[in-house]
C-alpha cells in the first residue's frame, strides 16, 4: 500500500524524494568540501618536503599570521641532523588566498622543485608564480599577465599544485612589500633522515622553547575539522537548515497527501484501523521517502563534486562515506518529524466525516 | 439467537446551539443469519443508525448490543475492534482504496485485522465464487464496473466474517442491471452462507430482497 500511494502521485513523490535528496547533498558537500579543502592544504605541506616545521610562539592551529627573526634559519641549520632549512613569508591578501614568499633555491631543493607547467620561475622582483589550480580559479592566467593582488604583480609562471602554496614571490621581495624585513612566518626543516624527527624536534624545542616546533605530520594532523571551531559550527548551522528543508518538505507532503486521502483514511478507519495503523501507514511512506531521497542526495553529491571541480577548482570535495549512515540519520529524523502531524491529524480524523469527504 | 439489540436508542448531535436528536427511542431486534431492509425518507435517523451499529458514532443513550457486546459501554478502541472483527460496512460509493487492486483491497482488510493477507479460509472462497469476481481481483477500482467495485467491497466486507454485515444504499450508484446482482449476491451470502445483514435503502425495490423491512420515520421506527 505504501508503494502503491507513492506511485498514486508520482510528482510529488518526486519532488519529495528530491528536497530530501538536496538535504542530503547540502550536507555532504559541506562536509566533504571542509575535509577537501583541509586535506588539500595538509597535502601541499607535506609537499614541501620538510619534516619540521617551526613557527612563531603566538601562532595557534595551522595559523601562520605570526612572524619571527630570520636569523632563526641560519641557527637552525647548524644544528645536527639538519639538512636544509628555508623561512617562507606569508602574506594574506583575502579569506581564502594568501602569497608565500621563498627563497627560491632552497625551496627547489628541499620540495624538489617547482615544476613549470607554463611561464618560467620568478625572476624580476613584481613576478608571481602561480599554481595550475590558481590560474584556473583566476580566468585561466597565461605568463605575462598582469594581476592585482595585493600589489601589481606579473604572472612569470604557471606551475604543477601540490607544493605549500598556490601562489609563490621572492621572500626578499614580500618582505620589502609588507614590512617584513627580517622576519619570516615559517621555517621549513629537512633532516638527513627522517628517522631523526623525534629527536631534532626535541632538541629545536629544548633551544626555542616557546615556539611551535612541530613534525610535518603533525602540523598536517591540524588540518581536521575538529581543530577549525568555525567549521563545526557552520556545519551544524547547515545541517539544522538541511532538517528544516526536509522537515518543511515533508510535512507539507504528507498534509496534502492526507487532504487528499481524507475519504481512504476514513475508508481504513470503517475496516477497523487503528490511529496507530494510519500513523504507521504515513510514516512507512516518509521512511521509504527518506531512504530514497538520501540514496539520491548520495548521487548528486557526485555532480557537486564534478561542479566543484570546474568552477570552484580551489574547493576540491572529497566524498565522505562515513556520514553515509549519519547523513540518513539526520534526514530520516527530519522526515519524521515532519510527518507527525500529518499523521496525527489524519489519525484523529472522524470515519464518519472523513467518508463523506469529496 | 438474537444478533443486534437496541433498546431506547438515541443520538443527539449539536451543531452550533442548535440541538439534533437524530434517533429519538430506537427499539430494534435482528437475529442471527436474518436479513433486514431500513427504509425511510432523507433524515429518518437510517444512518445514524446505520453508524452507531457500525461503531463509527457512539450513542447519546439506551441500549445496543451487537453479538452481546454493549456498544454504549465502549470506548474509542473498543469501537475500532468492533469494525475489525464485528462488522463488516458495503457503503453507496463502494469506498474502494483507489490506488490497490481489488484483491489488495480485501487483503487490507485481512490485514488490519492482524491476519495473514494471503490467507484465504474455504468459507471465504466459497463467498468470493458467489460474488463470481474471481478475474477481476488484479485489476484497480477504475478499471472495474460499479457492480463489479460493489462485489469487491462486499466481499472486503465478509473477509473478516462479521457477525453483521452492514449495507448502506449499496445499489445506490448501480443501474438496475447491477443492482440486481449485487441484490442477488447479498441474498445469496444471507441464504445459503447464514450472513446476518442490515441493509439501508431508499429503494422499496431494493428492499424487497430482505426478509423484513423496518420503516424509520423522524428518529422512530415506524
């Protein structure tokens, strides 16, 4: 019967199965571009090569807000174990993009360089290199473009992604640009075995003891959606709208559905069925909507992804099975409550009014 | 062995202020295996009547009992198992689920009853080749004749084996060929299979079928 009802009105049951199906999406893209975006950058550190990383003692998270004396490079290096060390300096331009400045040579040799797809590497001060996935976001960028970015800068090159940044200047130059004589924001370490991590780590956190000396593992372990507050808190902003939409849906569904079943409810009550059998009838109907609608929502998550993927390049989403089950949870609760009043309203419908309904 | 009583019988809706004594002192007595027509004229008190013994409408006062149990004592529940197990309703509009076929439609019944739907018990098999809609089981209500959804609806009716079977107008909405089928059928279950029916008409034609006829007049039986 339950089967039979949902084909009775196939288009609302299709527009059911799909705002529940675009709860679900909403939800799974979210978490899924959270976790891409996260797991994109903690790849690109562990592009650089480095097995340590030091920053300034004010930093917190992944932050690299903070700056600290360059000469800190040079003590670094001299000490056991360490093969390269480089400082980048880190300039935000806005929320979501930021300029590194490097040293080119010491970052060629430690990441095992920048490889140019178009253009060539920095030469003249005002030259940026951007990465492939960069000059996508930003109108396709070929060398020799101008941009404003913070400064008017020329595109010298287009390189592959997946090392530290998106974009890269010459540390000289950024310091110079941005008051940072001097300092740097990072200082990247490679050791002549990784092996030795712990024990560098140790002995660079016995000589600087109010910085941040982490392993590369574990600064890239900060990159989770635990340790971003403000991304829990969006989420759980979202997921309340995404229940809301499923739940408004729904109800609205199932009220006009009993509406219009007034005459059959009142048909099922004069065969004997209980207010408990008419609820269950309409909450069977708003599971196998829910059920379906997620297994939907499922679906489009992998058309968010591909959309992503051509027009918002820098918000990689990752497909998140593990929120599969949570993911219908929440839909499911929402449906269902959704559904109650529907359903309690047409379980306390009087038989005799309701056959007498046309 | 007597199946219905009522004695005293009244109902008393309100709409707005206004007070409607739909029954005024009903005194009816139907036995078992017994067929009986209700005529009377529009507002006569035949449906409520019809909806009390139904267990679909409580009564105001007095007494009425279906297969000894007293309808004035009972509860919501309680009325609710009456129509599952007590009584089974053939209604004018033949109130067919419109989105089950015509088997699903006596299968529901089974089911709300708490029985295995594709149970099906010999006495009903031989109610089901009296009503001779055997082939017409698979198909939805629109693709079946007003005879052929009245025959459904009398057969989800008698699945359950009510001790009343309660008929309202039920050749209503036929033409005279398929009411006289259905008539045939209803006959038919009461003679040969002992079903104990109530049937409300306004047709003396109609009512002509039953074994006795009961007149109601103003709330009265007449």
């Amino acid at each position: 019967m339950v089967f039979e009802n949902l084909k009775h009105r196939p288009v609302r049951t299709l527009l059911s199965i799909f705002a529940i199906g675009v709860e679900v999406t909403l939800i799974l893209t979210l978490v899924g571009v959270s976790r891409g975006v996260l797991s994109d950058m903690a790849s690109r550190s562990r592009g650089t090569g480095a097995d340590i990383l030091v920053r300034a003692p004010e930093s917190a998270g992944f932050s690299m807000s903070y700056t600290m004396p360059d000469k800190l490079v040079g003590f670094i290096r001299a000490k056991p174990h360490v093969a390269l060390a480089t400082g980048t300096y880190v300039k935000s331009i806005d929320s979501f993009n930021s300029i590194t400045g490097i040293h080119l040579d010491e970052f060629n040799a430690m990441s095992g360089g920048l490889k140019v797809n178009k253009g060539r590497l920095f030469q003249g001060p005002d030259d940026l290199v951007v990465d492939e996935i960069f000059a996508k976001q930003h109108h396709n960028l070929q060398p020799g473009d101008p941009i404003d970015f913070g400064h008017n800068w020329r595109i010298s090159g287009i390189v592959e992604q997946g090392k530290l940044s998106r974009t890269f200047a010459d540390i000289g130059r950024m310091q110079e640009l941005y008051s940072g004589n001097g300092l740097v924001s990072a200082i990247y370490i490679k050791l002549d075995n990784p092996a030795n991590t712990e024990a560098v780590k140790a002995a660079l956190q016995g000589d600087l003891p109010t910085y941040k000396v982490d392993s590369i593992e574990e600064f890239v372990s900060l990159f989770s959606t635990n340790s971003v507050p403000y991304i829990e808190a969006f989420t759980k902003v979202v997921i309340g709208i995404a229940v809301l939409i499923g739940f408004l849906v729904v109800c609205l569904s199932m009220y006009t559905a009993v509406l219009e079943r007034t005459r059959e409810i009142g048909i099922l009550k004069a065969l004997g069925a209980s207010p408990g059998y008419i609820v269950g009838i309409l909450l069977r109907e708003t599971v196998m909507l829910a059920l379906v609608g997620t297994a939907v929502g499922i679906r489009i998550t992998y058309g968010t992804r591909s959309l992503l993927g051509v027009f918002a390049v820098s918000f990689p989403q990752e497909i998140v099975p593990d929120w599969y089950p949570r993911v219908a949870a929440i839909a499911l609760a929402g449906a269902i409550v959704g559904a109650l009043y529907p359903g309690l309203r047409a379980a306390r419908q009087d038989a005799i009014e309701a056959l007498a309904y046309d | 062995m007597t199946n219905v009583v009522a004695q005293n019988l009244t109902k008393t809706y309100r709409v707005g202020e206004i007070e409607v004594h739909a029954l005024r002192g009903v005194d009816l007595k139907i036995d078992a295996g017994e067929f009986v027509a209700i005529v009377g004229p529009s507002g006569s008190g035949k449906s409520t009547l019809f909806n009390i013994l139904g267990g679909l409408t409580p009564p105001t006062s007095g007494t009425v009992l279906i297969d000894g149990r007293d309808l004035i004592q009972m509860s919501e529940a309680d009325r609710t198992l009456l129509r599952k197990t007590t009584v089974g309703f053939v209604f004018q509009k033949y109130n067919l689920l419109p989105t089950l076929t015509g088997g699903d439609n006596i299968e529901i019944a089974r089911h709300i009853a708490g029985k295995n739907g594709h149970e099906r018990d010999p006495q009903f098999e031989e109610t089901l080749k009296l009503l001779g809609i055997g082939s017409r089981l698979h198909h939805k209500p629109r693709a079946l004749s007003g005879g052929e959804q009245q025959r459904i609806a009398i057969a989800r009716a008698l699945v359950n084996h009510p001790a009343l079977l309660l008929a309202d107008e039920p050749t209503g909405n036929l033409d005279t060929e398929n009411s006289t089928a259905v008539l045939s059928v209803l006959q038919g279950l009461n003679k040969r299979l002992g079903q104990t029916i109530l049937m409300i008409t306004h047709n003396p034609e109609a009512a002509a079928y039953a074994d006795r006829i009961v007149t109601m007049r103003d709330g009265r039986i007449v």
